[in-house]
C-alpha cells in the first residue's frame, strides 16, 4: 500500500502521518502532538516541513487558474518575515501576491521581488481567468 506513495520511506504507521497531517494543519501544538501520538519533536517537524511543501507544490508549481465569469477573486499583497524578539517593525521577508475566489476558496500564492503595476497584471493574466471581477483594497476592475 505505501508503494510509490509519501508513505513508502516512513517509518510511521499510516494513521499516525493521516493523524498527524490532519493535526498540523488544524494548527495543533507540537507538544499536544507529541504526547497523543507518542512521536518526537524532530518527527513532527519534518512532517510539517513536508506538509508546507506539499502546500507549496499545490499553490504554485500545479498552477491552475481561478475565477470566470461571474466569479469574484479578492487580491492582496503581503510581506512574510519574521520580527526580531517577537516586536517592532519587520526586519526581513519576503513580499507575496495572492489571491482568493471567494464562495470556493481556490487561492494562488505568488513570491515577488517588485510589487509595481506590471508585475502584478502579469500575475493576474497569469493566475485569473478572463470576466472575472477583482477586488482589491484599492480598486475593482473586470480583466
């Protein structure tokens, strides 16, 4: 059954991974996983490294493109980085553009280095079908 699946090189049983999958991405603490599944830190770190990457792989390398006619996408962008002790201003990170079609949830999340207008209408060619109605913070246009 683990056969030329995730599950072939694991040495865990398959409800745990099921198990411990389902409970990452309910944002679960490691320390709750831990006990009830009587696995160790470095376990449940590597499988949600493994998850986010499988994340990753299903937003941007199997691109699939949202919206339509009819179809409302909200786009944003964001900078993800870290603060340093946990306060003040953000010292690195890495800005991101996305977007959200609302009623099904279906998401893209693209890295940028420029945030400028050609970069992101590239994007929205690139990830948004053609009629669909975007909304923004700052305007609402169809493409």
């Amino acid at each position: 059954m683990r056969k030329n699946t995730f599950f072939e090189k694991s040495h865990l049983s398959i409800f745990k991974i099921v198990a411990l999958s389902y409970l990452c991405l309910q944002h679960t603490t490691q320390s709750f996983i831990m006990s009830e599944l009587e696995i160790s830190r470095h376990t449940i770190v590597d499988w949600s490294n493994f998850c986010r990457e499988v994340m990753y792989d299903g937003l941007v390398a199997h691109k699939v493109k949202i919206g339509g006619v009819g179809v409302e996408v909200e786009i944003d962008e964001s900078k993800f980085g870290k603060r340093k002790y946990h306060r003040g201003h953000a010292v690195e990170g890495q800005w991101v553009f996305g977007g959200v079609e609302r009623g099904t949830n279906k998401c893209f999340l693209v890295p940028v280095e420029k945030r400028d207008k050609t970069t992101l209408l590239n994007i929205i060619k690139e990830w948004i079908l053609p009629g669909t109605t975007i909304i923004s913070d700052c305007w609402k246009v169809i493409v």
